[in-house]
C-alpha cells in the first residue's frame, strides 16, 4: 500500500510558475511508476506526465511538453512537477499517482495507477 499526498498547488498569474510535490509512503517508493494527472471542472481526468523506475523515462502529454517537467527523488520518496509558463487552461486539480505494476514502457492511462492522491489546486489568472 502507498498512500500518496500532493502540494504546492496555488494561484499564480498567466506566465508564472509553480512546483508540484507528493510525498509518498512507503519504503520502495523508487520501484513505483509516478505519474501527474489533472482534472478541470466538468472534464475527466486527463494525463499529463509520468516517470518511468526502471530508467527514469519521462512522457508528457502534447499539451504540456516544453512547459511542464517531471522529476522523482527517492531518497525523499517524493516526485515533482516542475509547471513552468502556466496557461488559463492549465487551471484544474492535479492529482498524484503510483503503480508498481508493468503494463508497458509509459504510464499514461488511469487504469495503470492503483493509487491516487487527494489533488492539490492550482488556478492560473489571466
């Protein structure tokens, strides 16, 4: 069992930045498959980046490559999103989510997960 609890949610202006951080239990954190999701109000869950254990490959949805960086600390246990030039449209809950299961070489679906954070804010202004 992992229990996953995400921060560093917030209001920021159009343009600015913000980092993401869940800090995960458990001491095998670094086996576990990570990955960000968000979800706008009315709108399903969407992925947004994963980082793979085995060689640390990292995925990003269309819409956030180039703004959006995913990184991973194991000796923390704890894995960031770096969100960077922050869009109106990136304004949603993001949520945290682990697996140690492997289905494939990127984690971008909800049914790879088994677990899942509380979600953190985040509001970008215009």
């Amino acid at each position: 069992q992992v229990q996953l609890v995400e921060s560093g949610g917030g209001l920021v202006q159009a343009g600015g930045s913000l980092r993401l951080s869940c800090a995960a239990s458990g001491r095998t954190f670094s086996s576990y498959h990570m990955g960000w999701f968000q979800q706008a109000p009315g709108k399903e869950r969407e992925f947004v980046a994963s980082i793979n254990w085995i060689d640390g490959s990292t995925y990003y949805a269309d819409s956030v490559k180039g703004r959006f960086t995913i990184s991973r600390d194991n000796a923390k246990n704890t894995v960031y999103l770096q969100m960077n030039s922050l869009k109106p449209e990136d304004t949603a809950v993001y949520y945290c989510a682990a697996t140690n299961r492997n289905s494939g070489s990127y984690y971008y679906t909800l049914s790879q997960y088994d677990y899942w954070g509380q979600g953190t804010q985040v509001t970008v202004s215009s």
